[in-house]
C-alpha cells in the first residue's frame, strides 16, 4: 500500500506518466490472485491517471471487480475505520462517470443509482460531503446528456 500511495502522490504532484508506469509495474507484480484490497486501490487510482474514459473505465471495472473480493477482516487489518460497504459509491460513481463521458447513458444511469444506494456506507465529514456532491453532479450530468469532463473529477494534472 505504501508504494501505491507513493505513486498515486506522484501522480497527484504531476507526474502522471511516472505514476501510470509505477502503478501498471506493481500491477504486474500483485497479479490478477494478488490481494484485492490492493488491487482494487491500484486499479481504483490508476483509472483516475488516464484521460480517455474508455481507459479509465477499464480499470475502473478491475477495482470494482476487486472490491467484491475484499473482506470486512483485510479492510480492518489495513485501517480499522473502513468497511467495505464504504468503498461501493466512489467505485460506482467513477464508473457513471466513465460511462457517462463515453455517450453510454443507460450503462452511466445504473450506476449511479448503485452510488446512491451505497451513500448510507459512507462516513460523514469532507470525503462524504465530496463524494455526495459529486454523485449529484454526475447524476445531473447524465440528465443533460453532457459528455463534458467534469471540472471536479479526479485526474492526470500533467
């Protein structure tokens, strides 16, 4: 997790083409039985590195399917405070939006409802307050039928 976390920073200190070579270089390393908690982090941050939703969309998917094999007991041995449940709107929110930017309305639509069903699984303070938020926005965005990358959505900075 720490070196997830540490190119994830560069990532998010604009340096996306190092971190997208860093995370798909541990990819290889943890391997599609490797730990779900960490492949769906991997996957859930590095969907986030990619401009063409078509690409993020495709890690977005692998951090979900991860997160279904994630167990309340790994989560806790990672940091006590988590569940689960907690992880389902990020996840299906980022989905909506991939599907969203990409024209597939309907596809962006269900999940967005499941972000929505998940919110209760969120803790309050700023990242539920955020992450709320952006579900609204998506969910607005979907109903205009705007493709438009979103000025709050997670990304590349450089």
């Amino acid at each position: 997790m720490e070196a997830i976390g540490a190119a994830v920073a560069e990532g998010q200190n604009g340096q996306a083409q190092t971190a997208r070579r860093e995370l798909l270089d541990l990819w290889s390393a943890i391997g599609p039985t490797g730990d779900p908690l960490h492949r769906c982090t991997l996957a859930h941050h590095l969907a986030d590195l990619h401009e063409d939703p078509a690409q993020a969309l495709a890690w977005d998917v692998r951090a979900l399917d991860a997160a279904d094999a994630v167990t309340e007991q790994r989560l806790r041995e990672h940091h006590a405070g988590l569940s689960v449940a907690a992880l389902y709107p990020s996840l299906h929110l980022n989905l909506a939006d991939d599907y969203r930017r990409l024209g597939s309305f309907d596809a962006a639509a269900e999940h967005i409802e499941a972000a929505r069903q998940h919110l209760p699984g969120l803790p309050g303070g700023v990242y539920g307050d955020f992450l709320r938020t952006a579900v609204e926005q998506v969910a607005e965005a979907i109903t205009r039928r705007d493709t438009a990358k979103r000025s709050s959505a997670p990304g590349p900075t450089a």
